[in-house]
C-alpha cells in the first residue's frame, strides 16, 4: 500500500519549526508510513540543535519492531536531498523521516546506503491554525511533565533521588575505568577518556578513534614528542590536515602552520589515519570545531608530558586547596593559547577575537565525567584509598556545570526545578534517569517511580 500524495501548488505554508512542535506535542495519531505500516510513537525523541536528526533518542513501534534513533523533519521529503543528509554521516543515525507532504518518489536514504520509512503527517492540517501571514501554526497546548514528577509535593524527596541517580552515574563511570585499567597503563586510559570529552556528542566517537589509534603507534613516543610535533600527528592522524581535505584551497595550504604540520607528518610516513569525511562538523559552535579541540588535546597532553598524564592530573585531586577546591583542579585543565590557534577554529578560519582553547566550562565537563571516576577507579586499583575518597567527595559536592540540551530536557519534565540550581551530581542524575528509563520509556522501572 502507497500512502504518498501528490504535493498541490496551493499547499498552505507551515515552518519546520511548527511542524517540530506538532511532534514534539505529538498532535497526531493513526500514523503509517509510506509502506502502509502502523507507527505508534511511544517517545518522540528530545529536540536537539547538535549534527544529526532534530529530535535525538525517539522511541516508536512499526509493525511488531521497537525502534530507537533519530527523527529529521521536514516541510516535504525532497528536502531530505535538498539539504545534503545522504551524503552527510552525522545523519546515519536518523531511522524515521517525518513530513508534512511527500512529494519524492525516492526513498530516504541515508550516508551509509541503507534506506528509512517516511511518515507524512498532512492530514493534520485540522488541528492548525492559520496565522496573518497566512502560513499555518500549531494550536498552543500546556506542556507536560512526568506523571509520576507531577505527583510528588516535597522537592526535596525529588532531589534525593537525583542525588541517588547522579552516584550511580559516577558508579557506572568507575566501573567502567575498572575495567579498562585491566588492559591499559594509567596514561592510556585517561588519554581515551579526555579525548572523548573533547569530542562532546558530536565528534565524541572520532575523538575516541584517534585516541586508539595513537595509543596503538605508542603513547610514550607521542608523549616524548614536541608541542607542534604533538598537534601534527593529532591532527595529521584525524586526517584533518588541509592536504587530507579536498575542500582546503590553495591559499590555506600555503599558511606556516600549515606547512610546518604537514611537513612534520609527511616525516613520519603514517598512512594509518581516519578520512575526514568521518568527522561531523554541521551544527558545532566554531569553539568545539575537530581541529580546534585536537590542538587543545595537544596542549593539555604536552602540559603533563614531564610528570605523565595520570600523575599530573591526580595530583590536581591530591594537592586541592580547601577552599573552592574546584578551581584548583580546573586551573589545571585551563589552556591558553597563544600565536595561530588563539583565534583560529581551523586551518584558514580566523575569529573575531581571542578565547581559551580550553574554557573552564569545558575543563568541568572533564573533571565530572573524566578525571574524577578514574581518579576513584585508580585510587581502587592500587589501594590509595585516600585519593578515591577524596574524589567520590569532590564529585558530590561539586557546583552545578553549563546546561546543556539533555539536562535542559529533563529538568523541563521536573517542572518543580524551574530557577532552582542544582549540583553537578544532579545534573548527572538527570542525565542517568534519561538516558536509563526515559529514553526506552522504561516508566515502571524508573528510579523516580521505585523511589531508589
């Protein structure tokens, strides 16, 4: 069965904004796709403005499969190739295509070949209404929060638990360390760990990958290498270099940072390095552009490349003032550029004005997600018991960090947060309620329901 329609010339005018607020509010019901199967939307996903799909993490059934991914909307399907998504990998992670009209008869497909179901969802267009400009606009609906959140009356019951969900995050984190500390030296993994962070969601896989490769080649040779010898090989290893990219002009190539890079890695006849094509660079801020964040990856390894990566870094935990004990360690993370990269996000790309090319907002995110569970997973390992105490109490009484989508997302559904600060712990059990319940729908297990 065909359910596509031809698209008529008088078709009303409808904003993807609009359209992402019909699904967001899931103001639809009896959806097919374009083969003709039954779709029961079970959780539409989090809108999101990172690479890849407008709404992350959607949970819906098709026929009798449960499928998890990505959601991209669009005003008509032709757009999908209008705007360039099956050639872009960011957006191989997208498995359900939603529009208000379908008016191409090519399938869906995606970077990697494969092929998604399209939903067409013009037979709304009675639950819109028509604005002075004539386009259509969804009806206004009150927003909603868990129901299970909506029936508590004591906020502070709903903060135990995120604190309940925010150890076992950090739990999970140590684990985790546990156990790649059984098959890497110290320095190994908390270069992986850092290098992930770096990443952030959009390129955190890429980061990961380069961080395997060096560790493969030697870490203790990179390590032993120069500043500038440091950032070629990073970078060069990415394959990031204006030579690896065929978009680089003439112009870019002819730089002596450039030069001076490529000249370096072509000294080290590396050939086992990744294709730029696999790095995700739609939707980054020019701060956390790859190559900008490799040259910091670069920096910070050089900073601890006397005393070791590991012992550098713990001792930020071990020698912590008293007082804000915090911003010692985050000082530590600090980094300052200067010459080419104090303004520059790539290769030819200049800013405005100079900036840190690693920012203390970042510098928490590692210290929260990175350095303090391996701190308390090493403390472990080698029965220095003093330092994963003194990091389990760092993470619990660590200051709440930069909000971002995700725990945006999930303190809108605990309503009862609105202007209320919480910690870095709890902002990791938000991301712990959603990532283990809320993202599958798994309501009846929640910890929110169970009550820890």
């Amino acid at each position: 069965m065909d359910t596509r329609k031809s698209v008529k010339t008088s078709e009303p005018k409808i904003s993807e904004k609009s359209l992402a607020y019909i699904w967001q509010y899931q103001l639809v019901s009896n959806l097919r796709t374009d083969d003709g199967e039954e779709l029961k939307v079970i959780f539409p996903g989090r809108l999101s403005s990172d690479s890849g799909g407008d709404f992350k993490d959607a949970v819906f059934i098709i026929g009798n499969n449960l499928v998890y991914g990505d959601i991209e909307l669009h005003v008509r399907s032709s757009d999908w190739y209008a705007h360039g998504h099956d050639r872009n990998p960011a957006y191989n992670g997208v498995v359900l295509h939603v529009v208000m009209w379908h008016d191409n008869k090519s399938p869906t497909k995606l970077e990697c070949g494969s092929s998604i179901p399209i939903v067409m969802i013009n037979s709304l267009l009675n639950r819109l209404h028509r604005s002075a400009n004539g386009s259509l606009e969804p009806l206004n609906i009150s927003k909603t929060s868990c129901t299970e959140i909506k029936s508590y009356r004591d906020r502070d019951n709903l903060i135990e638990i995120l604190v309940c969900a925010g150890r076992k995050r950090f739990s999970d984190r140590v684990i985790f360390y546990d156990n790649e500390l059984k098959r890497l030296r110290a320095d190994e993994v908390l270069f992986g760990g850092i290098a992930g962070a770096l990443g952030y969601t959009n390129n955190k896989m890429q980061f990961e990958k380069v961080a395997k490769k060096i560790i493969s080649s030697g870490l203790n040779n990179f390590i032993s290498k120069d500043k500038v010898a440091k950032r070629a090989l990073l970078i060069g290893t990415a394959g990031l270099l204006p030579s690896q990219r065929s978009s680089i002009n003439n112009e870019i190539l002819m730089e002596t940072e450039a030069q001076v890079l490529e000249d370096i890695w072509r000294e080290t006849k590396t050939i086992n390095n990744m294709n730029f094509m696999e790095w995700n660079f739609y939707r980054v801020r020019p701060d956390n552009h790859p190559v900008r964040r490799l040259v910091a990856l670069s920096c910070l390894i050089d900073r601890y490349s006397q005393q070791g990566l590991s012992n550098g870094m713990l001792k930020l935990i071990k020698e912590k003032s008293e007082n804000k004990p915090y911003r010692y360690i985050e000082n530590g993370l600090l980094l300052f550029c200067g010459g080419y990269w104090s303004n520059h996000i790539d290769f030819g790309f200049a800013k405005s004005k100079k900036t840190a090319i690693l920012g203390r907002g970042r510098a928490r995110e590692i210290i929260i997600n990175v350095l303090l569970p391996f701190a308390f997973a090493w403390g472990e390992f080698v029965g220095k018991y003093e330092l994963r105490d003194s990091a389990y109490a760092l993470y619990q009484q660590y200051p709440g960090l930069q909000e971002n989508q995700l725990t945006h997302h999930m303190k809108t559904q605990f309503m009862k947060f609105t202007g209320f600060a919480l910690s870095a712990c709890q902002q990791q059990g938000l991301i712990h309620i959603f990532k283990m319940y809320c993202r599958y729908r798994n309501c009846t297990e929640c910890m929110v329901k169970v009550r820890c």
